[in-house]
C-alpha cells in the first residue's frame, strides 16, 4: 500500500512538472527554463526536481526516450511485415493515436522552443525502420530520395495537424498521409 501511495505522488509530481515544462515551452526555448521557474510553476520544490531529474535537459531527455519507446513499440507492432510498408494505413493511424494521446508534448517538442534534435530523431528513426521493413526488396537510390521526401512530408504534416485549431481525428490523418504516401492527393505528380 505505501508503494502504490509512493508511486501515485511520483506520477503526480512528474505529471505537474510536465505540465509546466509544456506550458514554460510554449513561450520560450528549452535552454531559456531554469528549474526554478518550473519549480515555482509546478508548485513543488526545487529539491523535489533534483529527485527525479539533474537538470531541465535530463528531464526533456528523460520524457522523449518515453515517447520514443512508446513509438518504437507502435513501429514494432505495425512494420514487422512487408504488407505494412505498402499499405501503411493501420500504422499510420496508431502513430497518429499516440499524437493524439501526447498532442500538447508532441506540438511543444515539434515547435518552434522545441528540441531540433527530437525532430532529428523522429526522421532517423522513421527512415531506418521503412528500410528495415522493405529489407528483402532492393531499394534503388530513386526511392531512398522518395522516403526521405516522404519522412519529411508526414513531419510537416503532423506539425501543421498538431498546431490546427480543429484538428482531424486520427484516422482522417492516416487516410489523408495514406493518400499521400500512394501519390493520391497529387495527380499527376505520383
């Protein structure tokens, strides 16, 4: 039972500094948040940070190696086979699922106070797991230049859908970037 006190307090300290942390990166870049100024905003006390994180980069690391395991878990549900890399549809949608789920983190990181270096790794980490799940078919340099365009299309296109006022549900934004991946919403263009 104290455990399970214990553990409730220390979700609910990390969920305040968070919150806090996302509203702070709404007005001003990481580098610019002092543990103070979260602190005081968290309600809690600087000592009580210093429990969970050395610093404001330990804890934003911290929270993007969550989410990257999170996603990785989505990317390993949905690319283990070659039938996803064609119809990317299913996967698709639980990427958008899981934005939807952290869209306030997600829109803050993408952002203009964000971390470049969390785009950065969202690209990579994309790119290698479409090679990966295309492994057994040759990929010619053509579609190497097609899948980074594609890669860096969906980025833009979930920084704009996590920005929009009335954002479309997950699953209008799977078939939209489904759309987009077959060359659909081109014509003439695919």
């Amino acid at each position: 039972m104290e455990a399970e006190k214990m553990d409730r307090r220390v979700r609910r300290t990390r969920n305040l500094l968070l919150q806090g942390l996302i509203r702070l990166m709404n007005e001003k870049d990481i580098k610019d948040i002092s543990v103070r100024e979260l602190s005081d905003l968290a309600d809690i006390n600087r000592g009580t940070f210093y429990l969970h994180y050395t610093d404001i980069y330990d804890m934003v690391g911290k929270i993007e190696d969550e989410l990257f395991v999170e996603f990785n878990n989505i990317l390993d549900r949905n690319l283990s086979t070659r039938a996803q890399a064609i119809a990317p549809q299913a996967t698709l949608f639980d990427i958008f699922t899981f934005l939807e789920r952290h869209r306030e983190l997600a829109r803050v990181m993408i952002g203009p106070h964000g971390d470049l270096a969390f785009v950065n790794r969202l690209k990579t980490l994309v790119e290698e797991r479409m090679r990966q799940s295309l492994e057994q078919a040759k990929i010619s340099q053509e579609q190497e230049y097609r899948y980074a365009f594609i890669v860096s299309g969906y980025v833009g296109v979930i920084e704009l859908w996590l920005n929009h006022p009335n954002p479309r549900s997950p699953r209008e934004m799977a078939d939209i970037c489904s759309s987009l991946f077959h060359g659909d919403l081109l014509p003439g263009l695919g």
